[in-house]
C-alpha cells in the first residue's frame, strides 16, 4: 500500500463519517407544504416552493 493508497482509505473514511453526521432530511408526510399548509411540496422536498423554504430556514435561525 503506497501514501495514494492511505490517502483515498483516510478520505473515504471522512466521507463515510460526514455522510453519517448529516442532520435527516425533512419530510412532509401529508404531501403539503410544512411551512405554509397550503400547497402541496415540489418534487423531492418539504415546501411548496423555494420562498417557503427560505421562509422556514429564516425563522429557524431568528427563534432556534
């Protein structure tokens, strides 16, 4: 095993482990939007839209 070899073994572990580290993805479970309740989600998402998306991200960080 040569120093290339070591180094993609070390990095695949760093993949590995950021990949298991990730916060879950947030789902809607009724197919509406989880900010606004009115409309149902775009295609692999949790929001109707992109500004509802922004709009929920935006009070998560002001009230935590």
């Amino acid at each position: 095993m040569d120093i290339i070899d070591s180094a993609s073994e070390i990095e695949q572990l760093h993949i590995q482990a950021s990949l298991s580290n990730r916060p879950p993805a947030i789902k809607s479970y009724n197919g509406m939007c989880i900010w606004c309740h009115e409309e149902p989600v775009a295609p692999n998402s949790a929001y109707c839209s992109k500004d509802c998306g922004d709009d929920h991200e935006q009070y998560k960080r002001k009230n935590g």
